[in-house]
C-alpha cells in the first residue's frame, strides 16, 4: 500500500487499466446480478475507455425492490432488465473491459 503512495498521479490509471485487462469483454453474455444481502442503491457501468465517466441510475423507484437484476449486454448495447420501467438500455463503447459496479456500503464489482 505504501507503494501506491508513491506512485505518480498520472500512472495511476495506467496501472487500473492493466489491472482490468485482465478479464476481456465477450462479444455477448449476461449477467444476473442477486440483491439477497441488501438491495444497492445505484450501479454504474464503465469501460477502460470510459473509466472516469460512470454512467448511475438510481436501481429502484418508490418500493420496488427487485430480487435480482440482470444486465444483458450485446456488442455495443448494454441492457438492464429486472427495473420497474422496464429494460433500460445504455451505450457502452464498442472495446475494453465492462464491469458492473454495485454499490452498497461497499463495492462488489462483477467481470465479464
């Protein structure tokens, strides 16, 4: 940890992008994503290109808890079922590592 503490800023995120490039992003797949342990109150979803813009949604609106979500993701299109409004889909870039961020007190973050 010291060692970190001595890196310059700007290695930083060359050194999380390398460690992301470990896990590679399949051209298609699904994840299910279960809530047993609490429910989260945002995710976000991001890419090596697109590390520092995290894209949050609120996860539920107004008492709906959902059991479980699903992310779904195709090439370039990333779609979120399990929502009260039905799927929501985002734009993800087309390269790099996609990962989902589930924030609840703590950081679980799931890899393809």
């Amino acid at each position: 940890m010291n060692l970190l503490k001595k890196l310059p800023l700007f290695l930083l995120p060359l050194l999380l992008l390398t460690a992301c490039r470990k896990n590679k992003l399949e051209t298609t797949g699904t994840l299910k994503i279960d809530f047993q342990n609490g429910i989260p109150s945002c995710y976000s979803i991001y890419t090596e290109a697109s590390y520092y813009s995290s894209i949050r949604t609120p996860l539920y609106q107004a008492g709906y808890r959902p059991a479980a979500i699903e992310v779904v993701f195709d090439g370039n299109t990333v779609t979120f079922k399990g929502l009260n409004y039905g799927n929501y889909v985002l734009s993800a870039c087309s390269y790099g590592t996609l990962a989902v961020q589930v924030v609840a007190g703590g950081t679980r973050t799931y890899k393809f």
